[in-house]
C-alpha cells in the first residue's frame, strides 16, 4: 500500500511520499492573498503569469505566488493558518487550503496518509478534524495523525533508539514530546509560536500595510523577511531591535517550558527513560546563531528533571517532521505484515 507523509503547519504544507527507490518533497507556504477582481489587477497578474483564482468578487493568489505577488504591489499576504485555526467559517481559507493541499498531495488510490495537524485544529471536536480526512479521503487516502515533536523524533533519534525529546518551534505553538523506542511518553504543546513575536514587533514598530480595498494589515511578511536575512546571534544582539526580539524569544522559550515542567517531573518519575537524553530540535527561529546555547540556559533554568547527553538541530530541514511521518507509516505496514492472522 502506497503512503504519505503530509506535514500541516502554520506556515507551511509540507509532504513526501516514495516512488520506487526515490523519495519526492514538496513544499508550498500556507498564505494567500486577494484582490478586487477588475481590469487592471487581472491585467497585471496575466503579465506576469500569476496563477490566480476566483472567490467572492476576488482575485485570489495562492502560495508562492502570493509572496511573489507581494513584491510586486506590496499587498499583504495573509496566512492560511491564523492563530493555528483551520478556516471553517471561511469559504475562501477552505478553498485555498484545499487548493494547497491538493498541490502537493497527488490522487491515489487505496493510500494511506500520516499528518500532522495545527495546535488549535487538534482542540476541535472530531467531526471537524472530519474535514482533513474526508479531503484526504476523496485523494484515495486513509488518514492518521501524528504531533509534531513525536514525529521529529523518530526521523532523527536513530541512533539513540528512537528515544530522547523532540521540539519543533512554529508559527503557532511549541510541540514537545519524549519518546521511549519510538513509543511517545509525553506529547505536549504550547499553544503559542513565533508568530506571536513577529506580530507584537510589527505592532511596536508601526508596521502595517493596506490593500486596494483600504483595510489595515500587520506587515509581517517584511518581519519575516528582515529575520531570514538579518544575521541575528541570541547571544550578542548588535540593535535595538535584535535585543527586544532576543528577549521575547527568551520569554517565550521560558514559558513554554514553565508549562510542561509538572508534565516533565511527572515521566522522569514514572519512565525507564535514560536519564540523559539526546534532544533534537526543529522550525524556523532554530536557525538563528547561538540557538543551541539559548535553549540549553532556558531549559536549566527551568529546573529540567533530565540531563541532557546531546542537542542539536535537526539533519532533514523543513522536512524533518514529515519524514518522522513517513518513518511512523513505515513501521505500522510492517507491524501489520508480521502480525499473526486472526483465527477464523
């Protein structure tokens, strides 16, 4: 049975899936834009050559081509995923999700699929998670659903048996999570990412943007931007702005952690886990310079009930999670190949 590994985040679809003896990525940003559908904007998108679709009276462009459109018109791109809320009441978020899902999620048949999903999505009632598998479901996909970190621990923690803590670092949340050969003891999320600190320092420096309707938007794709380009170390910020972003970062990091202490004391008292643990780490802001240093004095100071034998990024990039998905998929085919046949 063919399988995928689809990774839902808050401001990226990620999957990889096997053909043959290769494995194909594909990743698309979880964004979009719109404007008024008239002459001129349908005009400028046809030069050049931007994809766009139709909904409510707008023009709207998907993914790429949304920050591609941006640079051009300096309109605001909008994540799909706002405060890791899946856009049920929103007929234009349901078809752009379904349109990026659809992008990188190739119709099957009889297939399996293992997903992450955002923070928030995971608190809905069940008949709303119902609308992921039944999209997944009308692509030939049965679907399963795995947190984040435990999925990053089993994409990099093979050397250590599959054992050992997991971080992956947002948009919207901190998902942790402690496994034991693979099997997870503690799944944990914080519910907020570094979204939060983007928005609070376009607010503080009076970042906004309007579109062609004249409605206000934080410019946050120009945070972004001035984040992946900016050579930031946490140790030694050399601005004003660096320094604040360091000690949001550091709040941020320090509450997720006073959060899921009780949770951590509770398994270091109850496991067989080793007391020293590797730690692998994954997102976005983990690139920033001197990151390893700054979780690890965040994490002593948080009293951790482990020590740490390692701690390190991950080896996949963006991909990690999704390949943690693709092992987790893996490993239940095989089980269910070697399971013995039920008795008649």
């Amino acid at each position: 049975m063919k399988s995928i590994a689809l990774d839902l985040g808050c401001s990226e679809f990620r999957s990889i899936r096997q053909d043959g003896q290769r494995l194909i990525a594909r990743r698309v940003p979880a964004v979009y834009c719109s404007v008024p559908d008239n002459p001129s904007n349908r005009k400028l998108l046809e030069q050049a050559r931007i994809t766009f679709s139709f909904a409510q009276g707008a023009l709207v462009i998907i993914g790429n081509a949304a920050e591609e459109l941006a640079r051009l018109i300096h309109c605001p791109v909008l994540p799909v995923m706002m405060e890791g809320h899946f856009p049920w009441d929103d007929p234009v978020g349901r078809q752009v999700c379904s349109v990026l899902i659809e992008s990188i999620v190739p119709i099957a048949k009889d297939a399996t699929c293992t997903a992450t999903l955002p923070h928030s999505m995971m608190r809905k009632p069940a008949e709303q998670l119902n609308v992921i598998e039944k999209l997944l479901s009308l692509r030939g996909y049965q679907t399963t659903f795995l947190k984040p970190a435990s999925a990053l621990a089993l994409a990099e923690l093979q050397e250590s048996e599959f054992s050992g803590i997991g971080i992956v670092l947002g948009s919207e949340s901190i998902s942790i999570s402690i496994t034991r050969y693979g099997t997870p003891v503690l799944e944990t999320v914080f519910g907020q990412g570094f979204r939060t600190i983007e928005q609070r320092f376009a607010k503080s420096r009076h970042r906004y943007l309007w579109d062609q309707r004249g409605n206000r938007y934080l410019d946050l794709h120009s945070v972004r931007k001035w984040l992946q380009e900016t050579d930031i170390s946490l140790e030694s910020p050399d601005s004003g702005d660096e320094l604040w972003l360091v000690k949001q970062f550091h709040q941020l990091l320090s509450d997720a952690w006073a959060s899921v202490l009780p949770d951590l004391i509770r398994v270091s008292q109850t496991s067989q886990l080793q007391r020293r643990l590797p730690v692998v780490y994954s997102g976005g802001p983990t690139h920033m310079n001197g990151f390893p240093e700054f979780l690890s004095h965040v994490m002593r100071k948080s009293h951790m009930p482990f020590r740490i034998q390692e701690l390190r990024s991950s080896i996949f990039g963006p991909y990690s999670v999704a390949r943690g998905l693709l092992v987790h998929s893996t490993l239940n085919s095989l089980s269910r190949r070697s399971a013995p046949p039920k008795a008649a």
